[in-house]
C-alpha cells in the first residue's frame, strides 16, 4: 500500500479552495474578461454624453437615467450576458476541450468541483458589474438631479445587490445548460431574451418560471410606476393578485431556483458519461 | 492474492455500439499491457476502471472496490489520458501543479510534488513555459508527469508512448519498469506489441472488446512469427527480386504492383536473411522494405478466425 492511502481524509473547503483558486485563475487569464469589463462599462457612454450634450433640448434627470439604464440595459440584458459568457463554460468548457478527465478522475467531491467554479464566477461577475454599475452611477451624477446622498447610495446598492442576484439566478441556470447541452449558448440565448420576453406577454401565471421575474420583484419602490407590458385577463389579473411576491418571497424563489440549478449541475457531473459521445464516435 | 482489476462478463454499450462486449480478466499487480488495434476497447474498459462510465452489464471491481463515483478509489490511482488534451494558458508546471491541488494536496506540498514529477519526466527546464508552446513529446510527458505526481498505487496509461521520441520512450519504458519492481500497478494500453515486450512479460489483448487473450506476451510474439507474414519490397527491378525467393519452399505467395513486389513468407526470418544477401550481393537497388503484416491485425484476424 502506498503512502497516499494512508493519508487522513481531505477536507472538504481544501478540495473547495483549490477549484475556486484555479476557476478564479483561469477566468482572469481569458480575454474573454476583458470583453466582458467592455461590455459591462458601455453603459457608461451614455450619461457621459448627456453630460456634454447640455444644450436644453438634451437635459435629462440624471436619476432616471440611472435607474432606466440599470433595470434596462444591466439587469436585462447586461447580467445574463455576462452569467452565460463565464456560466456556460464552468462546466462546458471542460467538456468541449476533453479536459474533463483530469478533472472526474481526482479525489475532488463533484459538488466541490461545481461550487467552487460557481463561487469563482460569482465573484469575478460581480465586481465586474458592481463596479460598472458605480461609474455609471457616478457619471450620471455629472447629468443633473443625482447627488452622492445617502439615499442615492442606497438605492445604488440596492440595484448593485439585486445585480449580483441577477448573475447567481441566471449563473446557476447557464452552468446546468454548459452541463447537460452541447450549445448552452444558443439555449440560454433562447430562454433569457426569447422565453423570458414572451412569458411576461401570457396572462396567467407564465412568467414564475422566468428569473425575471423575481429579479423586477426586488427592485427598489420608485416614484413612477414601472411599465407592465403583460396583456391583462381578469383570470390573470386574480392569479397575479393571489400570488402576489414581495421581496423577500422573490428572494427565496431566486435562492431555490439557482438551489435547483447548482444541485442539479452537481448531479449531472456525477452521472453522465462524459466522453460516451466521442466513444461511440470512434 | 486479491486481484487489483477484476471483471467479470463486463459490457459496456453505447446506443448500439458494443465497447466492451462480456470481458471477464482479473489483473495483478505490476506492469500489465492492454494490447489491441484501435476501437478494441482498451480506452473504454480503462474509463469503466476509473469510474468514468459506469457498466451496462457485469460487475467490475478496483481495488476491492466498484469505481464508479468512488472517490477513495480515484485517490490510489493515477491516470494518462489517451487524448492531447490541456489547459493550453498553463505552463506545464502549473498544470501539474493544480492536478496535485484537486488531489486535495496542500499548496506547498503540490508545489514539491510538481516540481519532482517534472523532473522524473524531465521536464524541469521547460516546465515554466506555456503548454501551447510544447511540442508533443513534452506534452505527453507533462501527462505522465501529473500521473505520477500524486504516488498513485495504481497508474493507468493510456497510449502512453505516442508521439514520445525514441529517447523519451525509453525512459518511459525503464520508469515503467521501475513501478512496477516497487509493486505499483501498471496497466498501459497500446497497439505495438513491441512496446509492451519493453516492459512487461503479462499481457491480455482485446480485440471488438473481448478478451481475445492473456498471459505471456512471448507466446503472442511467436504466434505473430508463426503465422504468415508479407514483406512488400519497392525495387527497380521486382521481377529479378522476386526470382530469389520464388524457390525458397517458405515463400508462400508472390504478388507484383506498381514497380513492387509482395512476399508472403512464412519463414520471416529466413526471408529477411536471403533478401539482404540479394540486396548486397546483386546490387538491386532497393527503395524500401515494408511489412504491411509485421503488426497486430494479422494475428488479431487469425485468432478470431
């Protein structure tokens, strides 16, 4: 018997450190980062301009491009991007590079192997988006009627919390999709800005399984009402009204479906066989 | 003595691709060569060792123990992969490096260990450099390197000799050896018997995922001699070559195409002898000699048969 066998078990945060070290490593060395920094400070450009564009017929409320530019562009479209770029290849990046192998034939617990890749991501997207989020909010400063007050800071962290939300509901979804499909672009492209804009469209209770959904839920109250764009039916209306969700309902919700999602990824690494495909193939 | 690997009518399919077709071995320890052409199911039958596929049929058995998700077996076992596959944005170091980290191993520790696995392969002076940038001889060794890193009891090489150089195979051939006299187990698959006589004397060849055979690889080698073997010869004049050895009572059979000529002989040795003399002495110029016979297939077909 050799000296490895006669080692005391590993603890399971060692096994959990080392994946988020190396998931955290290879993220950062991707220029794939870089894109996604580009594309998170784009927004920026636009408060920027309103700023030098100070001529009358241009002057905005720089508190309602903030939060237009925040609810529109980042947590709509923004944030699932940017959880789809780095969540699909948590997994599936390993599976379509054939170094998966390496990988399911340590000691590592698949569950370590799936969280801490998840918690890597996590972390990066956050920062990135947060940080994204400050500039614009700092730019939209310069635009008129947004100051650094303690309530504007918080309603900035309210949006920054409900960001990071955003990467972790739709995060868990795109590492199950790199997980389970070959394309889990194309199927996270098809649920985020196909699936998710026709539910919210259907009368009833369609749009619950939406991410969406719970994320417009823990949104800061604003003076103006936000628009509805769901055609309302009087059985829709009652349903909507029956199951009406507050914050912390809609926090839960997020929290069971990125709950599902990750457990069902950790399952998934577990079982399938991942080279079958290629066996049978050759 | 408990068997380190032991199968018993193991299958393994895909869709309807039978991988591993009721395969019952039982392998010992020190070095055991899987020796099969390609699709035999060397791969598939190291996977379901390992615990990658889970079987269709049978019962398999590593270690004591059934490797499918088992992660104290995957401790006491090391594994080269076939495919030349690698975060290709790491430098070779950091590659082992990180392999030892999902082992479980400490950072300082999966550091010594990396370091020391690269020089058992000798890789220690473009261990720094990326991965990309090897040729694939160096990234076959950083494999070996990352297999080796962790002390496995049981190592598992998959084709471990391809694209190695004639030197890099030989120091794969005497490491081999040397695990398998400290009493690890060794089991490497190839479709050169040649390699597998390098190191081991225990083999069992698969052929369409049965075990066509096991034991002695000496008696596989004189099967191979026995059996009849096609030498072909391009030459300037085949018919003048071909004069030499239609008499010879070995020869079995003489085919001409294309300024070549085909002999079946079934005295491969006697054959080669006459034709160096032939070369030597008549002065025919020769452009090359291959053995479209001289591997695996022939014998693969005649035991089938």
């Amino acid at each position: 018997m050799s000296e490895t066998s006669l080692r005391p078990p590993v603890p399971y945060t060692r096994y959990l450190n080392s994946t988020f070290s190396h998931a955290s490593l290879m993220m950062l060395r991707r220029r794939r980062i870089v894109l996604a920094a580009v594309l998170s400070l784009s927004p920026l450009v636009i408060p920027l301009a309103l700023a030098f564009l100070s001529e009358a017929a241009f002057s905005e409320d720089g508190n309602l491009i903030f939060v237009r530019l925040v609810e529109w562009l980042y947590l709509k479209a923004i944030a699932p991007l940017l959880a789809l770029f780095f969540g699909c290849m948590l997994i599936g990046e390993d599976v379509e590079l054939q170094t998966i192998p390496y990988l399911l034939t340590r000691p590592l617990p698949r569950s370590a192997l799936v969280l801490g890749r998840f918690m890597a991501y996590l972390s990066i997207s956050s920062t990135i988006l947060v940080v994204s989020i400050a500039m614009v909010f700092a730019a939209c400063t310069s635009v008129g009627n947004l100051s650094f007050s303690p309530e504007t800071i918080e309603l900035m962290a309210h949006y920054c919390a409900v960001a990071v939300l955003a990467l972790l509901g739709y995060g868990a979804f795109a590492m199950f999709l790199g997980a389970t499909t070959k394309h889990p672009i194309i199927f996270g492209i098809l649920f985020t800005f196909g699936w998710q804009r026709i539910a919210l469209y259907i009368p009833g209770m369609v749009d619950f399984i939406t991410v969406e959904k719970y994320l417009m839920a823990l949104l800061p109250k604003l003076a103006t009402e936000r628009e509805n764009v769901v055609i309302r039916t009087a059985l829709g209306e009652f349903q909507k009204q029956q199951l009406l969700i507050a914050g912390p309902k809609a926090l839960a919700g997020l929290l069971i479906i990125s709950g599902l999602f990750l457990g069902g990824t950790c399952l998934i690494v577990r079982w399938r066989e991942y080279s079958a495909a290629r066996a049978v193939a050759g | 003595m408990t068997p380190v690997i032991e199968a018993q009518t193991l299958s393994k399919w895909f869709g309807e691709v039978i991988a591993v077709n009721n395969l019952s071995l039982s392998i010992g320890s020190g070095v055991t060569g899987l020796l099969g052409p390609n699709g035999a199911g060397k791969t598939t039958f190291i996977k379901l060792a390992l615990g990658l596929y889970g079987p269709s049929r049978g019962r398999l058995r590593v270690l004591g123990q059934t490797p499918r998700n088992n992660l104290g077996v995957l401790r006491r076992i090391g594994y080269c992969p076939e495919a030349d596959k690698f975060y290709e944005n790491m430098t070779g170091y950091e590659f082992v490096y990180w392999m030892n980290r999902f082992w479980g191993m400490m950072p300082a520790e999966a550091r010594k260990k990396a370091e020391q696995a690269c020089e058992i392969v000798k890789m220690s002076h473009r261990m720094d450099d990326v991965v990309s940038e090897y040729s694939k001889g160096m990234r076959q060794r950083i494999k070996v390197a990352q297999a080796l890193a962790t002390d496995p009891e049981l190592l598992f090489l998959d084709e471990p000799m391809s694209g190695l150089d004639p030197e890099g195979r030989e120091e794969l051939f005497a490491l081999i050896r040397k695990l398998g006299e400290e009493g690890r187990t060794v089991i490497f698959s190839t479709h050169i018997l040649y390699e597998v006589e390098r190191v081991t004397n225990t083999v069992v060849l698969l052929h369409n995922g049965c075990v066509l055979a096991e034991g002695d690889v000496h008696q596989i080698r004189d099967l191979i001699d026995e059996h009849p073997h096609a030498v072909t010869i391009a030459c300037s004049e085949p018919h003048r070559m071909a004069a030499y050895f239609i008499d010879n009572p070995a020869t079995l059979n003489i085919e001409f195409s294309d300024g070549r000529v085909t002999v079946r002989t079934s005295d491969p040795n006697g054959f080669y002898k006459t034709l160096n003399r032939v070369i030597l002495d008549e002065r025919i110029e020769v452009a090359s000699v291959t053995c479209p016979d001289d591997n695996l297939q022939s014998v693969f077909n005649y035991l089938v048969k």
